[in-house]
C-alpha cells in the first residue's frame, strides 16, 4: 500500500516537474508561434519594441500619436524589408521570429508595475540583429533594379551582416499596396525572400563541391591533368565551355580558376555517387538548415540511379540540384571557418529599454563539414579564381579574396544567373558572400562587382 | 461587457474619473501576485502543519487556512465582478461564502474526528474550480454552485448510511450489479459526445454515469477482496471488474475505462500484496492499449497530439497546442484574472482546466494546486492505513 501511494505522488512530482522544465526550457520558443494568438493580448499592455542593427541603426520601431493610436515605422523602408520583415497581415522575418521578446518587457518590474497602474503601456524589449546597416545598404544599392539576392555571413559566428533581396516593397505601406503585391501581375514575387527561399541552379559555383570530393577520392590530386578542347561529350551530352574557351592542359586548381566545364563534366562521371552525395548533405543540401527564420531546402538528387549526362551536369553545377543564396554563402563561409560550419543566425541579443541584455544568441557550432587541411587546400583553389581566373576584378583589393563564380544557364536561349561566392581575407577571413543576380549574365561581369563593394565596405579598401 | 466598458461605466458611476481608473488597476495587477502568495501559504501549512504535537498550533493553522482560502475567494470574486460589473457574480459569490462556511462548520460535526487538512483542501479546490469556471462561462458556474450544494448535503449523510448498514460489506453483488446496469444505462439512454457514448441527459443537466460507478465500483471491489481466501474468488472477482471495463470500452470511454482497469489492480495488489499480479495487469494493460490504438482513431488522434502537437496543430494537436500556449504566455505569474485568453482552449472548462488556471492565476498558482492534491492523496492513504478494517483499507 505505501508502496503504491509512493508511487503515485512520485507521478504527481513528475508531473511538476515537466511543467518547471517546460516554463524554463521550451516556453519562450513555443509561445512565439504565430497560431498563438495571445501575442494580441500582450499588445495591449506593451508597446513593440525596436529592432536595430548590429551598428546602432532603428530598423523598426512603434510610433504613437498623441491618441494612442500605434504605427510600426521602418525607417529604412524597402531595404531590409524582407529580412526584418512586416507585422501587418502576417508576421514575417525578424518581426516574426522575435515577436514574443518585442512584446515583453524587461525593465524594472516595479517601474513596470508602476506603468501598468497609471494605465500606461510598458516598452518592449529592444531586439540587436547582427545585420550590418551600412553594409546591407551597399549591397541593396549594388544590386541596383536587378532581380537577385545578396548574403552576407561571418564565418567565424554565422551571424549574419547583410541579407537582401529583390524585388522588394515598401513594409510602410504594404498595406495599400497588398492587393498588387499578392496579385504580382510583373510576375515580381516581392514578398519572397529569395536569399533563403528562392531555389536556384548554382550553376559553376557548385564545382568547389565536385572539386572536394575528388580530393576526397583521390588523395594524389595533385597529379589531375585534363585536356579541354573547348566541349566534350558525356553520355551522348556535349558539354561547352563558356564562350567555346580552349582551356587546354588543366590541371585541378587551374579548372576551377578557369571554371572549365568539359573538366569538372569528366571529373563528376568519375565520382563515387554516394559519397559524393553525403559531401554535399554534410554541407547542407536535402535538410533544414536549422536557422530560425524561414528556408527553403537546397536539393542535391543525383544518385546511383542517375545516367552518365545527369552526372555532368551536375558536376558543374547544372542538374537538378537547388540551391538558396544563404545556403551558398554558408558553403563558403564554412570553408573559410576551417571547415566547421557555424549556424546562421540572425539575432545577436535581446536587451531591455534601459539597457540590460535579456538574452544573448551564442554562436552555435553546427558539425565540422571538412577538415582544416582540406578547408585550406580548398582556400587556395579558390584564391586562383580571383589571382588569375574569373574573378580578376578582385585582384586589387589589398587582401587576397577566395572566390568562384557562376553562370547558371536557365534556358536554351542563353539566359543565365550570375552568381559569385567567396570569402576574404583569405588567411583570416571575417566575411563570406553569396550574390546572385537573376537572368543578368556571367557572374564575372553581374555578380563579381557587387561582391567587391560589399568588400570594399566591410574590410576596407 | 469587457474589462474596458467595465472600466469606463464604473467611471461614470462613481466620477472622480482618474483615482477610480487607478483604483481598478490596482486590484485587477496587484490581485495576482497577492493571490499567489496566499495560495503558497496555504500549500506551506499544508506539509508542515504535521511538524509537532502542538493541537492548539494546528488548530490555528486548520483556521489561518480556511481564512486564506476566503481571502482569495473574495479578491478573485472582486476582479470578476470589476471585470464584468454584473449582479450575478455577487450572488454567486456569496452564495459560495454560505456554502463554505457551511460546510466548514458541518462536516467536522457530523464527521468526527475528520481530517481539517482533508476539509481545507476540498474547499480549496471546490472554490478555484468555482472561480474559475465562473469565469469561463456563468452558466455553467451556477449549475456547478448547484452541483456542489448537493453534493456537500448529500456528503453529511454518509456517515449515517454506513452506521446503518454496518456490513456495507456483505453487499458485493449489489455493488456489482448495480454498478453494471448503470453503466449499460447508456446504451439505452445515452448520448454521444468527442467520440464515446458516455453521456446521460436528465432536464438540463447531464452526467456520466462512470462517475457514480467508480464509487460503487472501488466497494464492490473491496467488498469481494476483503473475503478473498481462495484464487477462485479471486478469479470471479476479477471476471466481474473486467466486465465494468468491456461495457466501457464497448462505449468507447476508453478514459474510463483505463481508470477503472488500474483502480482494481490497485485494489488488488493493496489487498493481496501480490506484486506479480499488479505486474502481469500493468503487462495486459499494456497490450490492451497497443490493440486500443489500432482499433479506435479517437485513440490514435491523442497519440498524434501528444507525440508532436505541432506538426498537427491545425487538428489533432490543437488542443494541446493552445494549453501550452496558455501556459507558456500566462508564465509564472499569470496574465491575470480575465486578461488571457482561456476560451481558445477546447474544454477548458472541464478537463482542461488547469491550462485556464495556469494562464490566467499564473504556474505557480498551478503548481499549488497539484501540491494541495498531492497533500489530499496522502491524506487519503494516511486515513486508510488507519482503517481497521481490510473493507476500508
């Protein structure tokens, strides 16, 4: 008997216990669901705090009149529109993410109570991203009215300093703008943030991957050698060079410096599929990347299945594999963090209106994807893109920047998106980028120079 | 009326606008954390009124607590009215407050040397329940008031009943019997409601005859078991709890049903002290549940909510998603009394009572609460270990 009734208040306890470690643990998390809809209820008692950028700027705040009556301003307007998002019809972005901690209030609770009792609303906690105001300026401007999006990570951290899509809107009056938004008669798709949603052939970038793995397999790849004559046919598949380009004898550095297509096709033939495959999920593809804000899936398909043509393709960039703009970024920013792929992240701190942290985002280590010898190895490759391949343009920085371009053909037409990935200073890098313009041309000539003004900004010139 | 309109016809009631406005603010922010306090003083005597031997200390403290539980009634019952403004929550509230004080004063006379804690915490639990369906829903407060007048009333007669019929157990088949047709009751009379036909109608009111069985059940049980001498009886006592379980699983009342399951291995681990057949029962059960969760989707409904309520929040999870909203966004202080939003709960009233208690009086009132059952269960063991009797115990 009194073993039965020890039993039942250990279930009791139990039970108690849940709760406590639900209310510490998992709580905050949960409430901050968009299907909870008491987030109304603590509007009415606090007034949305400010998001600012990781350099000091107001990115959003709360405007009251003298009736009461509350405006969220964005005083930025369509810059960060995507990555800091909207309240009105739907949360997006930041706003979404951090809804709960902007509508809680962490100033001295008696102060607090004091407020509340004079029937005035408390002001809610103060959300500090890691985006960079003047270096998402830059790339906003760089990308100019082209359609495309911009990323830029600290591959030390994974915080990210810029995120930029287009085309954008205006999250100011995004309410009498909604109907044509939604009803995208251009074919615009503004409300996408294409720099983690918008899925995208990775075109020539993507041979930094097809490149690793052969390094993997074949530990002499030193000796590689191909003969390019300009194309060269893979199961019944002719594969070109850009602009019918002779590359001659290339050796692996000098194929991806040149991004010579008929070499990367024969190396992707001659790839272990599987492994090939389990390289690229390490990076990232076919998985949640595990951030907190909203992102596509990148896909890699190529399996043991695929024929010899599909195989090619892929190597260079051009199968069926999908790719995201931040999941670019975070390939070369985890290649330039000695392998190990750091978590992106978008918030670095919450902290009160009288200027306590509230809670502090750590960066998060996500796993080690390569090792710091291949991540160096790797790095070099990369350094003769810039030194003496596609992205020439890069040269005169006073720090050496790894790179890689792409021209991801989108049609028989010619049609393609200019991409640029890369990271500098190459010995101790402090930014990764991942730029990618839509239907615009090479990324040497698109993509290329909007890399260097992001650059020339954040690490000087 | 909502708590804004409230606020502003007490205004034009009363003038003096802006001390009147603070005024109301006041009660309605400062009354939790008030709240919370007294409830964990009153949890605190709860465990440690039995350190000493001191009776007159303990009879202050059975006192200290009953004058704690009509503190919070009054303050809940003041933020209800100041919310609302109508008439009905006082007479509701002072109908409580007769109640209360009569059964304070009438169960110990008629129960002797009854257990304080034990009367403490009934109406303790009795006036959260109150208070907080009152404000879900005032309705269904004044047939709960109802219920419980006649319940308490009823309650002052069972110690007659058991003095006059001192071989309560002799009566086994009856309490079988009996406890079998009410529950096949259903069958004939019964309705259907969230997917078990468990329900009776009479007039307005409507109840689960499961309710009343258990009772009738746990004597049957006890009744049979303390006459066991041979592993026949044993097996024709078994064979009859067995069959409270099938008809209640023929109505779908899988709850119940488990309820009663483990009542009677309990019943008969506590009686026989056979440790192999509370074992072998807990593995039948077990199975039972595995075949339970194939045959009937109600069931597999609750296993998909529990295991991830999220990814089905929309439908199986609902549920269990907006409790833990409540919950996680009343915190451990709650958002007051009339400040969250419990009605977004499904239930709320009934089974999911503790997440409109969680959100709106805050977790640690919450935490209180399962403390104070805890105490009543200890109690519960405490008197039966007492029990002289192996019918009682």
């Amino acid at each position: 008997m009194i073993a039965v009734a020890y039993c039942v208040v250990i279930v009791f306890l139990g039970m108690i216990g849940y709760l406590v470690k639900f209310m510490v643990q998992d709580s905050q998390e949960i409430i901050n669901n968009p299907a909870n809809k008491r987030q109304e209820l603590l509007a009415e008692r606090i007034v949305r705090g400010d998001i600012v950028s990781s350099d000091g700027r107001v990115l959003a705040t709360t405007e009251t009149d003298q009736k009461g009556n509350e405006t969220r301003v964005y005083p930025y307007k369509n810059v960060f529109c995507h990555v800091v998002g909207r309240v009105w019809n739907s949360k997006t972005g930041i706003e979404l993410e951090q809804s709960f901690p902007l509508l809680t209030s962490h100033v001295n609770p008696l102060k607090q109570l004091s407020n509340q009792l004079q029937g005035q609303k408390n002001q809610g906690d103060i959300v500090v991203t890691t985006l960079n105001a003047k270096l998402q300026q830059i790339a906003y401007d760089a990308l100019g009215n082209q359609k495309g999006a911009v990323v830029a990570i600290e591959p030390s951290t994974g915080k990210v300093l810029a995120m930029v899509s287009k085309p954008d809107y205006d999250p100011n009056t995004v309410r009498s703008e909604w109907d044509s938004l939604v009803a995208d008669e251009a074919g615009n798709s503004a409300l996408l943030n294409r720099a983690t949603q918008g899925l995208y052939p990775p075109g020539s970038t993507f041979k930094i991957l097809t490149a690793m793995e052969y390094m993997r397999e074949n530990p002499s790849f030193d000796k590689y050698r191909y003969e390019c004559s300009g194309s060269d046919t893979f199961g019944g598949n002719v594969i070109r060079c850009y602009n019918g380009e002779h590359h001659g004898t290339v050796d692996l550095k000098s194929s991806l410096a040149h991004s010579c297509n008929g070499s990367f096709a024969h190396i992707g033939v001659g790839l272990n599929r599987k492994s090939y495959r389990k390289l690229c999920e390490a990076f990232g593809f076919n998985s949640s990347l595990g951030v907190k804000f909203v992102s596509s899936r990148s896909r890699f398909v190529l399996d043991e299945k695929s024929d010899t043509a599909e195989a090619a393709q892929t190597a260079i960039g051009q199968g069926k594999t999908t790719i995201t703009p931040l999941q670019n970024a975070l390939i070369s920013a985890t290649i330039a963090n000695d392998g190990v792929m750091m978590t992106p992240y978008l918030v670095d701190h919450t902290e009160s209106v009288d200027g306590h942290v509230v809670k502090k985002y750590e960066p998060q280590e996500k796993r080690t994807v390569i090792s710091r010898k291949r991540a160096n190895q790797v790095t070099r490759m990369m350094r003769s893109v810039v030194s003496d391949g596609t992205a020439a343009a890069l040269r005169n920085l006073p720090y050496p920047v790894a790179g890689k371009t792409g021209t991801a053909e989108i049609d028989s037409e010619g049609t393609s998106h200019a991409w640029f990935v890369g990271f500098a200073p190459a010995a101790d890098p402090k930014i990764a980028v991942s730029v990618i313009v839509e239907g615009a041309g090479t990324g040497s000539q698109y993509a290329v120079p909007i890399a260097a003004k992001m650059l020339e900004e954040y690490l000087g010139n | 009326m909502d708590k804004q309109e409230a606020a502003r016809k007490l205004q034009e009631l009363l003038g003096n606008s802006n001390t009147i406005g603070v005024m109301h603010s006041v009660v309605v922010e400062l009354s939790k954390y008030i709240i919370i306090f007294l409830f964990a003083v009153y949890t605190w005597h709860c465990f440690t009124v039995f350190i000493g031997r001191d009776k007159e200390r303990k009879e202050r403290v059975y006192r200290h607590q009953l004058k704690l539980m009509f503190t919070i009634h009054f303050i809940c019952s003041l933020v209800l009215f100041l919310n609302s403004l109508h008439v009905q929550i006082i007479i509701l509230y002072l109908l409580q407050v007769v109640l209360f004080v009569f059964a304070g004063k009438a169960y110990p006379y008629v129960y002797e040397g009854m257990s304080k804690i034990v009367l403490n915490n009934m109406l303790m639990l009795l006036m959260v329940g109150m208070v907080m369906i009152e404000r879900l829903d005032t309705e269904s407060a004044i047939r709960q008031m109802i219920f419980a007048a006649a319940t308490c009333v009823a309650g002052l007669f069972i110690p007659y009943i058991i003095e006059k019929f001192s071989y309560f157990d002799i009566f086994g088949w009856f309490y079988a019997i009996a406890g079998l047709g009410l529950l096949a009751l259903v069958f004939v009379i019964g309705e259907e409601r969230y997917g078990a036909k468990n329900w009776v109608s009479i007039g307005s009111f409507a109840l689960q005859p499961s309710e009343f069985v258990k009772i009738i059940y746990v004597f049957f049980a006890a009744a049979f078991l303390a006459k066991a001498e041979r592993f026949k009886d044993l097996v024709l006592v078994t064979a009859v709890a067995a069959a409270h379980v099938l008809i209640l699983v023929l109505e779908k009342d899988l709850g119940a049903a488990l309820i009663f399951y483990i009542t009677y291995l309990v019943i008969l681990y506590v009686s026989t002290e056979r440790l192999s057949y509370l074992l072998a029962g807990l593995a039948c059960g077990s199975g039972a549940a595995v075949v339970a969760y194939h045959l009937f989707t109600h069931v597999q409904n609750r296993v998909i909510a529990w295991r991830d309520p999220w990814s089905t929040i929309a439908n199986q999870g609902y549920q269990v998603a907006q409790s833990l909203f409540a919950f996680g966004t009343g915190g451990w202080f709650g958002m007051g009394l009339g400040e969250g939003m419990p009605d977004k709960i499904p239930v709320a009233s009934s089974d999911f009572i503790i997440s409109a208690i969680g959100e709106e009086l805050g977790v640690f009132f919450a935490i209180c609460v399962v403390l104070v059952e805890i105490s009543c269960f200890v109690m519960f063991v405490n008197i039966a270990l007492k029990m002289s009797r192996r019918f009682y115990s």
